[in-house]
C-alpha cells in the first residue's frame, strides 16, 4: 500500500461500516422495490438463489446473476435487462474492496517504478507500528 496507511485505513473504515450494515434490511428493501423483468447481480451463486426464491415467493420474476466483481465484462455479455440492473449490496462491497486494493498496488508500482532502487522506501519501525492499527481489521 501507501507509505502513510491510507488505503489501510480506508479499507478498515469499510470493515467497519460493512459490520455496521448488517441485519438493517438492506435484502428486504431490494426484495420490495424489484420489479417483473429486474436484473440482480449477485457476488455468489448462494445469495442468488436465495434472493431468487424470495422473488418467486412475492410473484416477481427477476433474473438473479453471477458476475464476479474481478470479471465484470461478462455482464455486458448478456445484454441490457428487461428493466433495471441492480447490484446486490455484497457485491458493491466486493467491489469497494476490490478498488481501494487496487489504488493501494497502483501507488506502489508508480513508486517502484519511479524509484532508483527497487524498494521506494524502507520498512521502518514507526510505519509498522501505524500499519499495525488497521491491518487486524
């Protein structure tokens, strides 16, 4: 990551909120506002099925898919949806997560490759000690 922690941090804040999110009825709104010809986008096959039944249940007919956050190309091999496309609230998490790590390698390789030697910055004791404070979440 960065020299400073910052992405780190901004990982740990997402934990946080993520585990904060819980059990607040984010599935039951999705569930209540879909409507007939919806498309779902889920992170796993699991929570998919679920939503899936829980739609059927109601008498709403929506397509619940399985795009990975790392691949998402293949969602636009299907086509546009018969209404809207939504992404389910754990694969939006997926996907914050996927770019704040992303930004954190960006900013390394731009050190590296911008650096005379191959590591842009030594490890010391003060970085590890701040590092420590977001790295157990």
């Amino acid at each position: 990551m960065d020299f400073f922690g910052i992405g780190q941090a901004v990982q740990a804040a997402l934990f946080i909120y993520f585990q904060a999110s819980r059990a607040t009825g984010r599935t039951t709104s999705l569930l209540e506002s879909v409507k007939d010809g919806d498309r779902i986008v889920f992170a796993n096959f699991k929570e998919a099925d679920k939503f899936n039944r829980l739609c059927l249940e109601r008498g709403v007919k929506v397509e619940c898919i399985v795009v990975l956050v790392a691949d998402i190309s293949r969602l636009f091999e299907r086509g546009p949806s018969q209404g809207r496309t939504i992404f389910d609230h754990g694969w939006v998490q997926e996907y914050y997560l996927k770019v704040v790590e992303g930004c954190g390698k960006d900013i390394r390789e731009f050190e590296t490759l911008s650096s005379g030697c191959k590591d842009p910055y030594r490890e010391t004791k003060r970085k590890a000690m701040e590092l420590s404070k977001f790295n157990r979440y």
